[in-house]
C-alpha cells in the first residue's frame, strides 16, 4: 500500500500561442544562470575581471549543448538510427536527452577557445565554475521531472515518484511509482557543490583540482544512480555505458588531483591580467581577440 508519493506534472509544455514554452528548457537556461552568475562571483573573487565568465560561456554553452546531444545519440543510437528510429529527431533537444559527459568534453572545447580569446588559462578558470555547473546540473534534471523521464525502479517508499501509463517501460506497465532518480541526482549535485566550496576554502586548491575533485565526486554518486534507473541502454559487461564511463572519469580525476596535487602544489597567484595589461598585450580578449 502506497501511503505517499511524489505526483510528476500533468504538462511540460505550455503554449504562447503558436510558441511552445518547454519546462525542460526552462529548467536548462536556469542552470546555465545560475553556473554564469556562481562561476562569475569565484572568478572575480580569484582576482580575475568582472564579465569574464559571462564573455567564456558565450562559447562554452553552445558547444556544451552540442556535446551532450551527441553524446547522447551516439550512445543511445536505437531510437535514432534502429529499426524504426526517426533520425530527424536527433535534433530535437528539447525533449531531453543531453549527456553530462559529452557536454563536458565540447563545453571544455569552447571554454578553452573563450579563455584563450581573453588570454587567461583554462585550469583556475574551471576551477571557478565547477560548483556552479554542479548547480546548473541540480537544476537541469527537474527537467527530466516535468518530461516524466529518467526514473528508476519500482518502489513504494513515501518518496516515490508517480508516472503516468505512457511513460512507463512495457515491462512495468501496471507500476505506478518508482524511484525518483532525477532527485536524487538533483540532490547530489547540490551536495557535491557545498563540498566542492567547502574543499576549496580549506585547502585552496588550484590547477583545475576543484574542478577534478566535482568530477570526481559527481560521478561517484552518478554511477550509483545510473544503476537504479529503468529507461532502455547500451550494456556493457552488465553495467550501463553511462555506468562505465563514471567509474572511469572519477579514477582519472582522481589520479589528476593526485598528481597535480604533487606536481603543482598551491594555488595561482594570479588568474587574470590586469585590463590595462590585456589591453597593451593587443586587447580586451587577450591573444586571438579582435581589436
């Protein structure tokens, strides 16, 4: 008997006329607020300038969004390319599926081209947004809420999630509620930025080890959720891809803040040149930037 339970919302979309307005969508932008505005406020107070994360996520978003589609697609390539697959549907982002990992890799790419435009390094830069992207990632997966997507096994614990019949897998077509894995996840994430912060007061980490410290952590608890979860995947050697490739992120990221910890000891002094210095080394964007 289920004594209480989390209901998932009627709709994720509403209509502004002849627009659609996505919760899924809406919760993405929230967290790429919310990473600029958190990432903004350690940068500058690394000594870095004001705007400067704002100016990187102009490249580092897109190419994150770009990233996660297609980690997605390729690791879930049955609905897509399969037999009875809509390949046209690989475009539409909007109704969820972006992979964390290849939002990481390309998101990396563009902020690499972003801080090089502004001639600062990649490493103290990621190690100021990395407890916002924890936070941006908390508030993505209520999108995965309102798509009523994303859940795991079935369960009637007080906090279980309601999901409507035609979300549900054939197999637990007659389930009414199961983990809610999106919340959990949510949760995590939020944890992992407080002990990222945390970490990082108390030791002063620098060289891109609070960033490697938040990968590690997150897949910690990511592997762990991926295992709860009923949606349809690739296996391999009876694990989910998504659980293969936590585990073996989090013991690169730890190997890296082992390393690094022994090789590059302390924190930069320096993050950002001074603008009058940006601007006598050729401009605003440093190297590369136009005049």
């Amino acid at each position: 008997m289920i004594l209480a339970s989390i209901p998932s919302p009627s709709q994720g979309v509403w209509h502004l006329g002849p627009f659609p307005l996505r919760a899924y969508a809406l919760c993405i932008i929230a967290g790429i607020v919310a990473a600029v505005v958190i990432g903004e406020r350690r940068w500058v107070a690394r000594g870095g300038r004001p705007g400067t994360v704002g100016d990187v996520a102009v490249w580092a978003v897109p190419a994150g969004i770009v990233g996660g589609r297609l980690y997605h697609v390729l690791s879930t390539p049955q609905p897509y390319f399969g037999e009875g697959g809509r390949p046209l549907d690989a475009l539409k982002v909007w109704e969820g599926g972006l992979g964390i990992w290849g939002a990481v890799v390309l998101g990396g790419v563009g902020a690499w081209i972003g801080c090089r435009r502004r001639g600062i390094p990649l490493p103290p830069f990621a190690d100021a947004i990395a407890p916002g992207i924890a936070v941006a990632q908390a508030l993505g997966r209520w999108g995965n809420w309102f798509n009523q997507e994303l859940f795991g096994r079935p369960t009637d614990l007080p906090w279980s999630l309601e999901i409507d019949p035609q979300h549900r897998p054939d197999e637990f077509a007659d389930v009414a509620t199961f983990h809610p894995a999106f919340l959990y996840e949510s949760l995590w994430c939020l944890l992992v930025a407080g002990a990222v912060v945390l970490a990082d007061r108390r030791w002063r980490l620098g060289h891109g080890r609070v960033f490697a410290l938040y990968v590690a952590l997150y897949c910690l608890g990511r592997s762990v959720f991926e295992a709860l979860r009923v949606d349809p995947a690739n296996d391999v050697l009876g694990l989910r891809v998504n659980q293969w490739v936590a585990l073996l992120v989090m013991l690169g990221a730890v190997a890296y803040l082992v390393v690094s910890a022994r090789r590059r000891p302390g924190r930069e002094a320096e993050v950002e040149p001074p603008a009058q210095d940006a601007l006598a080394a050729g401009g605003e964007g440093g190297p590369g930037a136009r005049p």
